[in-house]
C-alpha cells in the first residue's frame, strides 16, 4: 500500500498542539510535496482539558477528511490519552509524557507505547518549557521516517519567533535522540 | 434673504409631481438640502443621495442624483460603503426618524462613532407616516398615534444628544418653518470633515397632526416657529423657561477629528510601510 | 531544505481570503462569527496591505449593507459570515438582487438552527441560500469541497457577480473552512478576472436596467459621471419604481430570473465521475463530498458501478446535468449534512423516475464513506 498516515497530537491548550500539526503539515506539504490534511479542535474547546490536531499525509490525494484510525497518538495529559486513544489502529503507536501520562498496560494491550518525557528534556536539556510540543515532533518524526529531518527542520526554523531558532533545532534534536532507543514494531 | 437671490435647483429635480400629503413639510426639507448643494456648487455627479424607506425615504425618487433607497434602517450603513468605496463622493442621507433611530438605531450610533464623512438630513415628523401614523422613537410621552391610542408611554429619544453622546463631529437642529436656516446647516454639515447630523423638524398633520389634534399644516408650523430657540439665544435663557423649547442652529461642532475614510487611508499607510520593511 | 514556494497549507478560510484578493476584491466588510472569523481576521490585515479596504461593521446587516454601497462605487466587494449572520444578512440580499448590485457572500455553515453548534459542520443554509429572502428571485451559489477549490471559488464568485450583476454566494462550511490542506496557488496570469461591464452610451442615453433576454445591463459606477437612481421598489429600466405597472413589474421580475436562467450553462459546473456505467449515483457537495468520493472507490473496489455526482454550482441547480442519467440509474444516494434539502430539490428535478435515497447527519460530525457505502451496497442488492 501507497504511504498514508494519520496522526493525532493531543494535550491541553497552551501545549502548542495545534502548532505541531501545523509544522508537520508545512513539512510534508510544503517541503516534500506529499498530500496532507489538517483537522483540528477549534475555539472554547481548543482552550479546554483536552485539544487535538490530526494530521493526514498521504502520497495519494486525500479523500475523506477525518482521522478515523489513526496510526499515531501523541498524549501530553492524562484526560487527552484517556479521551482519544479509542480509535487507535492495531499495533499503532502512542508517546506519551510519564510525568503527565499514567498509562494502565491492559489499555494499551496491542500498541506500541513510547514514553518520553517531552516536558523535562525541554526544561532541563533544552532550557526552554514551551518546547516541549518541538521535541515531542522530533519523537513522532524519529519513530516514523514520515517525513524527512532536514524537511522537519527546515519546516521548525520558519515556525519559529525570531531569536529562538537554535533553541527549538536543538528541542528537535533532543526530541530524536530520545527516541533513538525505540524501535517499531509493526 | 431677497426671493432674486434664492438658488435654482430645477436641475436635481425630476419625476415630480411627488406622493406627499398637502401640507407635508418633507419637500420642504428636500428643498433646503438640494439649495445647500447649489450654494456649496457641489459637482452634481459627485453626489450620492442613499434614502430611508418611508415618506422622507421617497425624496430620493425625485432627485436627479446617483443615490438608492436600500432596505430599511440602513440607510447609514450602505451610505458607510459609498463613502469608503469612494471618498470623492459627497454622501448624503436622507432618512425619517423612525427608519434611523428605531430600526437603524444600532447604525446611527456606529455611524456617528466612526465619524465618517456623510450628512445625515433626519426628517423627524415624530411618528411613522407612510405605514399609517404610528408611534415612533421620537413621539413625546402621552401621544396619540394608531399604535398609541391610550397615549405614548414609550420614552423617546433626543437625536441630538443622542449623535452628541455616539461621537457625532457635527450636530445641529432646525424646522421648517425656518428653510433657509435648515439649507445653511446642511450646507455646513456637507462641508464638515467627519459625520453630520442635521435634524430637520417636520410635520404631518395628515396623521400625527389630526390624532394630536395639533391643527392643520399652518398652525403646525406656527408652534415649530414659536417653539424653536436659537441656541445662541438659548445661552441667555434659564433652564425653566427653555422647556418645551427646541434648540435650534448649529448645537455641537467638534473640527480636527479623525475622519474614517482618512483613518482607513492611515491603517493602508501603516500596513504597506510594515509590508516594505 | 527549501520549499515550494508556490504550495501554501492553508486552512478553507485562508484560501477564501486570498482567493478574494487574487479575484480583486478591494472591499471587505465583516461582524465577527464561528467559523467564518478568520476570513475577516486574514482580510484585515491583507488587505490593507494591498491598498485596499477593510471594515468591521456593527452587525452582519451592516456588513451586507456596506458591501452593497461600495459596489456602488465600482467596489468588488465582499462580507463573510455563517448561518445565524447570513440570517440577518436575507433582507439586504434581496436588494442587492433586485437592484442588480455585485457581491459575494461567503457563508461557512454550521450546524443550525438558532445558534445551533458553532464550531462543527453542516450543510443547513441550503435552502436558505436559495429562498432566505421574500420573493420569487434567482440566486447563485458555489460549494467547495477542498481548500485549492476555496480559492478558486472565490475568484469565481467574485467574477460570477460581476459579470451578472448579481450576488453570489459561496457555501463553505466548518470543516472546508477549518481545516488545512497543501495547495498550489496559482500564478496571477492563470487567474481569469472578470469587470462588470461599463457603460458605452453617454450619461445622458444611460438606462441602469435596460436589458432583455437573459442580457446583464451594463453598470456605471457613481462618480464616474453617470448620473442613475434605484430602488428596492420593483423599478422600470431607468431605476425608478413602476408599482403601477403591472405589465412592467412582471418584465422586470422575470428579466431577473432570465438573466440567471440563459445563462445557466456558463454557471453551472458539475464534477461527474464514473458517471459513464454507473448504476448507483451519489450526489454530494462540500465536505460531504470527498467522503462521497472516497465511497465511489470503495464501491468500484467490490465491483459495484458508482459514479459521482459532485455539485459545484448548488444554485441554479444543475438539472439539466442530473436529468441525462435517471434512466441508466437504480438510485441516487444523497449524502449531506442536513435532512434532505438537496435530496428535496433533487427529487423535483428527477421526478419520481429514478429512486431517491439520503444519507443524512444533523448531529455535528462528518458521513463518513462506510455510511454512504452501505447506502449504495443496499441500493445494488434492492
């Protein structure tokens, strides 16, 4: 089967969710020509316990719109893993934050569940909190080859504030080597 | 003034004869605008004339200007898009008091808080007059119109303070008794850089006249002339003896504000100079 | 690592408003509403930009009503909003219909009635779009199904009400307008533009409304030297009420639907696939049609002939296209995001010759392809 995938970022408001879903779109999208599509929780309930961005990449164009077994979880609290790991496909993959995350191993009988603890490594490694939701995608990157480095780098260093470039190839980078470890099993 | 000296306005009539009652005052305050357009010799194509709906919403029908009668109430806020869409134009509304201060009301305050460079003639005959007399924003308390056969127990509205207190730059008062007054601060108004409202006190005796028993036409008239006090003759009056009384003449003037059109222009400037950087 | 510089990700809302830009859109009006603000929100800060004009009105009424002033001065002029705001924008649209005055309406559609669920998707204002305002008046309105085609559906409503001197209105909805898609943004020199047609007599012989047989009457803009009045009120060829003309009143009326009717064909686009041996057709829209599309291949996959039916052009509805394959077909499936109002018109166009079955959801969420799937595997077995 042609290259399709479908992601699902999830945490609280503030997380910098919506901005993952929106690097890795520009870096399929924009740097490697792949076909993608952006869902996303949208106003009051962005704000809330539990936000979501889904991302669809596909070499094919894309036809129905929604993520409806996503291959991919990225859980940043408790209520979005307990609220959006239900339609996860057969041996599809969740990464988690341990100190934020608390998983119950009967639940994800049948995944392959990665803990990483985003959250400290962009506090302690990288020295900047707010980029967790950078070495999380560094994570997702690392475990699925879906899209190039140099494309995801590229498509990070555009995102970024002024000033802060280093800073967040540097979360990215920490964000590889933390799954440098995990190997996929599907 | 000598009759000689009274300017011809043949040109921006057309279509007449019009639907007014005898006795309406409304053709009288179309006269006064259309005198203030000679003496200012306002390019006659550079006028736009945007008109309520209701008696005074007709007056467009018989002008030979660009100008439309839109939907009503929003007389305002199409005549906020003539002007934005192009500045040049002098815009002018003519509109009754129920079309803009009841379901235009939101529009009025808006158009008066922008301050966009339009005139606003408010036909104020205190009643709806096309559909049939009822009672408007305007009627006094106590009242009679078709809606209000117990008498008004609404409030009523004060245009004047209301365009004051909503940012209006230019705001003055007259009737129709005093028709070169009323051509005069039209003319002003048009001439003001910013929004003007020109509250021009009418009559129908037809409707609210007859339910009010307040007389035919003539005697009408006669309480606008006895009733209307010049606000520099005002200045010298104490507050018992100015009730009842109606302000007329120029009431508030405020000249440097920014106009919208121009702070448009300004937002333009702005956002091509951060463009460029 | 560099990227295509010509592929932007852009959400449905991004692509209206540079679709409008791209069109020649130099005036916006807007009231804020979900999910249409971020149309307003990209405009106001592009369009100044590009020297051109930006308000945000006290209301949607406002707005509708400041779009149609300034396309009085030659304005290609625009306002977006969404149920509850199009709503409140009916009265004015009548005008700008009667009155023959160009504008767009984009109108991304959430679910209703009332304030129904802000943020999720729905197909409801069909029929809104088509009889919201009083009277017997013809509309247009498109319906994109993906961001790429946002765009290039705003540049075609804009050149749409130009060119017929009338409103159109563009149906996008919570999905199309939310979210993201990688497109290629065309060149300018790929863009058609389309003016309004400009008077060629002198002001003096210039009727605003002369015009017979599906003809667009030319329209010159105030401050060109023209001098021309209109009215709400049914008008005669020169913009002047004729209330007491019967005759006239029924020429003018119908002048107004000739001028959508004859024209039809240039305004009317539908996307057919696998229409050819089809036995089912599925007849979608929107963002109910690329679940619609992803059906058909699932259908084919097990040797059922589906073909698609997807409307572009909502309004005037496409019969005459639809007509042509009723007797090939056992059925139509008619999925969307409402109970029926596409179905409904379908089923006057077809007739009762062919068989007519929905696939409708009225409870926030998008019909998936297994559900029209299922409609079409029933229909074979019926």
């Amino acid at each position: 089967m042609r290259e399709y995938y479908e992601f699902r970022f999830s945490g609280s408001g503030g997380q910098g969710i919506m901005l993952m879903g929106q690097i890795l779109s520009e870096a399929a999208g924009a740097y490697e020509m792949k076909n993608v599509v952006q869902t996303r929780s949208y106003g009051p309930e962005a704000r809330g316990g539990a936000c979501r961005s889904e991302v669809i990449i596909s070499q094919d164009p894309i036809d129905y719109l929604e993520v409806s077994k996503p291959n991919f979880l990225l859980a940043l609290n408790q209520e979005a893993f307990d609220k959006y790991l239900w339609d996860l496909q057969e041996n599809g993959t969740v990464v988690i934050d341990p100190d934020l995350v608390t998983v119950d191993p009967e639940r994800v009988k049948g995944f392959n569940v990665f803990p990483v603890p985003v959250t400290a490594i962009a506090k302690n490694q990288v020295g900047m909190p707010v980029t967790a939701n950078v070495v999380a995608l560094g994570v997702m990157c690392s475990v699925t080859g879906v899209v190039s480095r140099k494309a995801l780098e590229s498509a990070v260093l555009a995102a970024a504030p002024n000033g802060t470039e280093k800073t967040n190839l540097k979360a990215l980078a920490e964000g590889y080597k933390a799954a440098s470890g995990f190997n996929l099993d599907q | 003034m000598s009759a000689a000296k009274i300017p011809d306005i043949s040109k921006y009539l057309t279509r007449l004869p019009h639907i007014w009652c005898s006795g309406c005052g409304n053709g009288i305050v179309v006269g006064a605008m259309l005198r203030s357009l000679e003496k200012l010799n306002l390019e006659q194509s550079q006028v736009a004339v945007v008109s309520g709906i209701g008696c005074s919403g007709r007056a467009g029908t018989y002008l030979n200007l660009c100008g439309f009668q839109p939907t009503h109430g929003r007389a305002l806020a199409f005549a906020t898009g003539v002007k934005l869409g192009n500045p040049k134009l002098h815009v002018i509304v003519l509109a009754g008091d129920g079309d803009t201060l009841s379901i235009g009301g939101n529009h009025f305050i808006h158009a008066c808080r922008r301050n966009i460079d339009v005139t606003l003639v408010l036909f104020n005959n205190s009643s709806y007059g096309m559909t049939g007399g009822q009672h408007a924003p305007t009627t006094p308390e106590g009242y009679k119109t078709t809606t209000t056969p117990y008498g008004n127990i609404d409030g009523n509205f004060d245009a004047v303070d209301l365009a004051k207190s909503s940012g209006a730059t230019y705001i003055a008062r007259s009737t129709i008794y005093h028709a070169s007054q009323l051509s005069d601060l039209i003319a002003k108004g048009i001439s003001h850089k910013g929004f003007s409202v020109i509250e021009a006190m009418t009559i129908c005796p037809t409707q609210y006249g007859r339910m009010n028993k307040l007389g035919g036409a003539v005697e009408m008239m006669e309480t606008l002339r006895k009733d209307a006090v010049s606000a520099k003759k005002a200045a010298g009056m104490d507050t018992d003896a100015l009730k009842e009384k109606l302000l007329t003449g120029e009431l508030y003037v405020k000249e440097g504000a920014t106009e919208y059109t121009e702070a448009v222009q300004n937002v333009i400037a702005k956002a091509q100079k951060r463009r460029a950087q | 690592m560099k990227r295509n510089d010509s592929i932007r990700v852009w959400t449905g809302n991004d692509a209206c408003a540079e679709g409008a830009i791209a069109a020649g859109v130099n005036f916006f009006a807007g009231y804020p509403i979900t999910p249409a603000s971020e149309i307003s929100e990209v405009l106001a800060r592009r369009l100044p930009e590009e020297g051109r004009t930006f308000v945000q009105m006290e209301d949607e009424i406002a707005s509708l009503s400041s779009v149609v002033g300034a396309s009085f001065t030659g304005m290609k002029a625009m306002t977006a909003t969404s149920g509850p705001g199009f709503s409140l924008m009916q009265e004015n649209l009548g005008f700008a219909i009667e009155a023959e005055i160009p504008c767009v309406i984009v109108d991304v559609q959430r679910v209703g009635p009332a304030s129904g669920v802000a943020t999720h998707p729905s197909q409801g204002d069909i029929m809104q779009a088509r009889w919201g305002t009083h009277g017997d008046h013809p509309i247009i309105a498109l319906a994109p199904y993906s961001v790429r085609e946002t765009y290039d559906l705003t540049i075609r409503a804009v050149n749409l009400a130009e060119k017929y001197r009338s409103p159109v209105l563009l149906l996008s909805d919570a999905v199309i307008g939310h979210m993201s898609e990688n497109m290629v943004v065309p060149a300018s020199d790929e863009i058609e533009i389309i003016n309004r047609t400009k008077p060629k007599v002198s002001p003096e012989e210039y009727k605003p409304y002369l015009a017979v047989g599906g003809e667009v009457p030319p329209m010159a803009s105030y401050g060109d030297g023209y001098i021309w009045h209109t009215t709400g009120i049914i008008h005669d060829e020169t913009g002047f009420p004729c209330t007491s003309n019967p005759n006239m009143i029924d020429f003018q009326v119908r002048r107004l639907h000739d001028k959508i009717a004859f024209n039809r064909d240039d305004i009317v686009t539908v996307d057919m696939r696998q229409m050819d041996d089809a036995e089912i057709a599925v007849v979608a829209m929107g963002s109910v049609a690329r679940s619609a599309v992803k059906a058909v291949k699932m259908a084919r996959d097990r040797g059922i002939k589906a073909g698609l039916i997807r409307l572009v052009t909502i309004w005037p509805f496409p019969d005459e296209e639809i007509i042509q394959y009723t007797s090939q077909l056992k059925a139509f499936v008619v999925p969307e995001l409402n109970l029926g109002q596409i179905q409904g018109q379908l089923r006057q166009t077809v007739e009762g010759r062919t068989k007519i079955v929905g696939v409708n959801r009225i409870d926030s969420k998008l019909i998936t392809p297994e559900q029209i799937l299922e409609s079409i595997q029933n229909e074979v077995k019926a």
